[in-house]
C-alpha cells in the first residue's frame, strides 16, 4: 500500500457531542492524499459507536484504534502516531474543526522547501453554554520563514502545524500520564526542528470549552504545569535553552493571572528559577514579562502564614465549618487557631477584660486576633464568611481589609504577615485612652479612622492590592460573586448578610434576582441611588479625627497632618 503524504492523528475522549462535526470537516479536504488515525482513550459516551460507524463508511480513509493504556491524551497521540503511514503528521483534537483548504496548503508548502514543520493560522473560539461568545486569529504570521528561536517562542500547539515523521521519530513516545503534554512534547521537539515554514492560510478552529481538561482550574492542573515547565527545561536541545527559559517565563507570567487561584504556586516556581528568568535574554525580548516576574519574586519576601483565627468566645465553630477551613482556605496545610478564654490572657489588657466582662464577645475575639496575627501573621475569618476561592493570592498582601461597600470596611475578615505596622496600629487603638467613655468602637471604625488618617487612604471603595503596608480589597471583590453560572469564581470569598434580613439598610433578595438585575443593568451595579452614610463614630476621638480631615483639607492641611502623625509616634513610645 502507497504511504500516505499526511497522517490526520486524533485521540479521542467523550467526544460524541462534536466528533461528527470534526469527522466531517476531516473529510471534506480538498487534498486527497492522507489518512485520519483516531484512538479511543476509554471513552464513556457513543463516541467509540460514531468512529465506528465513520470507519465501516470511509474504510480507505478512516482507520480506529482502542487504547489499552490509561493516562491523557498523550496516550491517543501515541498510537495514533505508531499506526499511521504519513510523511507528515497532523494533530488534531476531537472536539475541534479543520478548515477544508488546510492539507492542500500545508503540504504544498512542506514539499516544496522540504520543511520539517509548516505552521498556519488558527482561530481561536471560546464557547460557554454551547455557545461562542468570542473569536480572534492566533498564529498569523506574515514572515514564511522562522527561526527556531522564534517557533519556540511561538508556543506549543499540536493542531496548527503539520510534523515531519523523521522528527517525531527522534524525539520518541510522548509523555502520557499528565495534562500537558504539549509543554512537555512539543515544546521540546520545537528546539529540534531546523527547516521552519509558516503560511498565512487558516488551517484550523480551536474550541476553547467550558468541559475542556484545560478549562476547569484546580491545584493538579497547575501542579502539572510546573512540572511540564520542569520536563521542558531538562529534555530540550541545551543549543536553545535560552529561549526556551523565556518561553517558560512567559507561560509563568501568564498563568499568574489565568490561574490566580493559586498564585502562591507560580509565586514559588518563579522563585526557585528567579536567577535565570532574570537573564539579560528576557530583558531585551521581552521587558514587560521581566518587570512582571521581578515584581512576583520581590512578593515572597514577605508572605502571610497558612494560620486561621476563629471566634471561639462565644459559640465555637462547628465540625462543618472548621472541615471547610481546613480544605478551603488554603490548598495546602493549615493551622486553625480557635481563640478562646483557655488560649487568650484577657487580663494583660484591662480594656479588653472589661469589653469581656460586658459581653463584648466578638470585639473581643477581633482585638485577640489582631494580637495574634502582629504575632504569628495568619487570617481571621467570621464564621459569617463563605470560602470560593483559595487565600493564595492574599498571603503576598503586606496586610489586607475588605470593603463591603464605598466607605465601611469589614471586621469579619481581614490577615497579614507577622509584625505588619497596620495591624500594631489597630493594636493600639485598644486602650482606656483611646476610648475613655467605653464605647467600643467596632473594629470596622478603627480601620476606617486609622487608614483614613495614619495612611491617608480615602474612603472611595477603590482597590488597593499589593500595596505596602496594606491592601483594600473592593466591594465587588468581597461582598458577592457576580460571575453567575461560572465555573471559575472571581470572588475569593463572600460576606453571608441573611442574618440582618428584615434590618434597615439591608434588603433580602435571591441570588437568581440579583442576577437578572445585574444582567440587565450591563453587568453594572447601579450606581444612581443616594445612599445616606451615617457618621463613622460618636466618640470624641471620632469627632477629633473628622476635625482633623475637614481642616487638612485646607492650606494648612500638610502641615496638620504631619503634627497628628508626630503625636501618634510619641504616644507609641510612651505606651511601649
């Protein structure tokens, strides 16, 4: 049997919903020389029944295969490769479409120059619902002939490129057991090839979908990531490991913003790798991704504990909720502090002591949570607040406040490394002096009064993130997630307002309600209604502070301020 000029290889998982749709268009090629090689990674739906029945109608053109191996797509890839016959290979993925021109172009331009790799364009779809919701052109290039440097610059995608078999050939079985096997295959095969053709015909339409492996982020996706990062820089041709170090560099630079869930991770594989991701290299080529991982390096000088500090004054919390902790705040090990009269010395502080004796459980479980975390560093949660997202990205924050809306920040939440001066500046709020009639001012006030003045950060719900010495986390952020019907949430956490249903100034409604409002409205919360904002404190160290902002708004303002701060300096050192 004559060999076949290019080999269509597909492996083939649970695909039933869009295999007719790619089978189709494999078919409807205006190249007649190839063959389409498809395997069935144990499959669980009729995708194994439709190849079937494809291969009984195209017996010459279609040709399936069963995996015996377990493990991702690497290992459809594999067989898919062992049995085919072409000279060139193309991979394609099952739930995707080829254009009906690509073959004919790809191979036109691989004979003719003798190519070990032709690459055309794609687009890209992204699709949520069973619906596409965007598209836009990726791999256009209009320079025919690359370099090497530049495919591996380029990235690792298997279906926009067709493959010498003599190339795949060298490089042997692919990895198969983890997810991306791209990264790791592909990237590595790229600094092998020489001979490099790029066409500006489209040839391909990736479907990014809501069920792809890629799509749904959690910790073993990223984990594999890292670890293809690893595979890449350990196997490929040593001739272009600088590129393929700012290869790595720039997937690291994305990833901290696709995969922020967990931040920390990519936080501390660029650490580890942080004396060659600064090399002169990635400097020159690409400054933006330089500043970017300098920016995270510099982070993990100081990073907030894997602590949690609970109320436990009054009612404990329950089994349920110290289980959620444990598994939801931070995707690795954690220590949970129950702060109670058993591990709290409520008489170092007779202020305090006597806010206890008053009942002042919850001012009292703030106050000690504070103390802990100048201490210790760590997070205090309110048994109030719903865990969606791991803390990983909060832990590089030098100290961090939650607002719940334009001008109140949140005593329910809040953390910060050990020894933060924002954190002892509330500390020291906690005293007869600072409240002589006993008023017990709310935590959520002393924060407003102490980053209003001390820090002069003005109350206008704008977020503040990675700021020295503190973070503000705005309200859209804080209160409620707002990306209805994603798997990813944006939130990291939520504040539970049910239990003020029925108070003034709180209004109860469904998540379904709230959804449709915001739809309709643009995604934009109104902003058109007059909200009355009562004064923050009735204490005469309230009014003082107010005084103070209303005249440091006048021509004498600098010079006020700096006189409050000395006043603040000198009563730290009397009181230590």
């Amino acid at each position: 049997m004559n060999k076949p000029k290019i080999s269509i290889c597909v492996p083939v998982h649970n695909a039933e919903k869009f295999l007719p749709y790619f089978l189709d268009s494999a078919l409807l090629q205006t190249f007649g020389d190839y063959e389409i090689v498809l395997v069935d990674n144990h499959s669980t739906d009729g995708s194994l029944a439709i190849l079937r029945s494809y291969e009984s109608a195209f017996p010459d053109k279609i040709f399936v295969y069963e995996a015996a191996k377990k493990g991702g797509a690497g290992v459809g890839r594999n067989l898919a490769f062992q049995k085919s016959k072409g000279e060139y290979i193309f991979w394609c993925d099952a739930d995707d479409l080829i254009h009906p021109c690509a073959l004919e172009a790809f191979y036109e331009e691989a004979e003719k120059y003798n190519a070990d790799i032709v690459c055309g364009e794609a687009f890209e779809l992204q699709e949520k619902d069973d619906e596409v919701i965007r598209f836009f052109p990726i791999m256009n290039k209009t320079n025919p002939e690359v370099t090497t440097e530049r495919l591996i610059d380029d990235g690792t995608h298997f279906w926009n490129r067709i493959i010498k078999r003599e190339l795949i050939e060298r490089l042997g079985e692919m990895p198969y057991k983890d997810i991306f096997e791209d990264v790791r295959y592909l990237g590595t095969l790229n600094t092998y090839a020489v001979n490099i053709r790029y066409i500006d015909v489209r040839v391909y339409y990736w479907y990014k979908r809501t069920t792809s492996t890629t799509f749904n982020v959690r910790k073993s996706l990223c984990e594999d990531s890292i670890r293809a990062d690893r595979y890449l820089l350990a196997h490929c041709n040593s001739e272009y490991l600088d590129a393929v170090r700012n290869f790595v560099a720039f997937r690291n630079f994305c990833y901290l913003e696709i995969y922020w869930q967990y931040f920390d991770l990519f936080v501390n594989w660029i650490c580890e790798q942080s004396a060659w991701f600064y090399g002169r290299g990635l400097i020159q080529n690409n400054p933006t991704v330089y500043e970017r991982l300098k920016w995270a390096d510099h982070l993990a000088e100081v990073v907030m504990p894997n602590i949690i500090y609970v109320n436990g004054f009054r009612n404990g919390p329950t089994e349920e909720r110290l289980r959620e902790l444990k598994e939801n705040v931070f995707h690795d090990d954690s220590e949970i502090v129950i702060l109670t009269e058993q591990n709290c010395d409520l008489s170092e502080n007779p202020y305090i002591l006597k806010a206890y004796q008053a009942g002042k459980f919850d001012f009292v479980a703030g106050y000690f949570a504070l103390l802990n975390i100048y201490k210790r560093g760590g997070v205090y949660l309110d048994a109030r607040i719903r865990i969606l997202n791991y803390f990983g990205v909060l832990k590089y924050q030098r100290a961090f406040f939650a607002l719940t809306d334009q001008k109140t920040y949140s005593d329910w939440i809040y953390g910060a490394p050990s020894r933060n001066e924002v954190i002892a500046s509330l500390l020291d709020t906690y005293t007869e002096r600072w409240d002589q009639d006993y008023t017990y001012l709310s935590l959520s006030e002393r924060i407003s009064t102490i980053l209003t003045v001390e820090y002069d950060m003005p109350l206008d719900g704008v977020p503040r993130l990675f700021c020295d010495p503190v973070s503000i986390l705005p309200p859209d952020l804080t209160v409620v997630d707002t990306r209805f019907g994603d798997e990813t949430k944006l939130c990291i956490f939520e504040h539970d307002l049910s239990s003020f249903a029925g108070q003034d100034g709180y209004i109860t409604m469904s998540r379904s309600t709230l959804e449709w409002m915001m739809r309709s409205t643009g995604g934009e919360v109104i902003r058109n209604i007059d909200h009355r904002y009562e004064d923050m404190m009735n204490t005469n160290t309230g009014r003082l502070m107010l005084k103070i902002r209303q005249i440091g708004d006048g021509p004498y303002g600098p010079f006020l301020k700096k006189i409050f701060h000395a006043f603040l300096r000198v009563y730290r050192l009397i009181k230590r």
